[in-house]
C-alpha cells in the first residue's frame, strides 16, 4: 500500500493553488469589497455595481483556474486563463467546461447580459432614476450571491 509521507495530497494541491493565486492582492479585493459595500450604503449603486461586476471577475478567474488545476491542466495554461484579458462572456464559458452546474452557468450568463444592459444603456434605456436605482440594486445582490458562490467553490472565502 502506498503511503504518502509529508504533506496530504489535499495540502499540495492547495499549496499549488496559493502559488497560482500568489500575485493577487487579496487584501485588495479584501477593501474593494468593503468600497462596494460603503458605496451601496452611500446609495451610490453605479459605483458599487462597477466594482462587484470587477470582483465576480477576479473570483471566477481564480475559480476558472483553480478547476483547470484539479482536472490536471498544465499550470502554465491556468496562469493563461489567469491573466489574459479575455471577455467576461468567454470566461463564462471556460467555466462551464469545468463546472457542470447549469444553474450557476446560466446565472453568470445571465449576470453579463444585465452588466451589458445596464452600463451600455445607461443613459438610453432608464426612464427615471428610481428605475435605474432598482435595477442596480438586484445586480448587486446578485453579484454578491455570485461572488459567495464562486469563492465556495475554490475556497477562496477562507482567505
């Protein structure tokens, strides 16, 4: 029977996972999330939905390649996944391949289509601030949910 001495493979894989991660700056994300928070209570919605949409990216890069990681990938190719500026709409799709959750799939998609509607229509489609005002607020429950999600699946919300 073979015996692993030293570290578990558990223990390993996550301390390959800090290497990947270990050029974010987590005490960052750690203050735009407390940014987000202040600015929702300030009521400005624009700028705390800006900077959830900012967060749930991050998360789902690093979820993306902590994924790539456990199913085997290459480090250098989850580094790619990592830090190459690729669109929010691609990124969703990489992790659907490692994901099989439909449910959380469809609600990424879901949640790009809002961002896209709400920032690129800004001033066109809202016919009043109210309108405008309850529409940011459930993108950024939803951005929270989403952000919770993501960092439960890679164990980030231990940091």
């Amino acid at each position: 029977m073979h015996h692993l001495m030293g570290k578990s493979q558990s223990a390993l894989f996550d301390d390959r996972i800090k290497m990947e991660t270990k050029d974010l700056n987590w005490d960052l994300i750690i203050e735009l999330n407390e940014a987000a928070n202040t600015a929702y209570g300030a009521e400005h919605y624009i700028e705390s939905a800006a900077i959830y949409f900012q967060l749930v990216e991050v998360c789902l890069r690093v979820t993306i390649s902590y994924m790539g990681l456990k199913a085997g990938f290459d480090s250098s190719k989850t580094e790619k996944l990592m830090r190459e500026d690729d669109r929010f709409s691609r990124l969703v799709e990489y992790f659907h391949f490692f994901h099989a959750n439909e449910n959380f799939y469809k609600r990424l998609k879901e949640f790009n289509r809002k961002r896209n509607k709400i920032f690129h229509d800004l001033f066109l489609r809202f016919e009043s601030r109210e309108a405008l005002t309850k529409e940011l607020k459930e993108f950024i429950e939803e951005a929270r949910e989403l952000f919770i999600g993501l960092g439960k699946i890679c164990g980030v919300e231990k940091r």
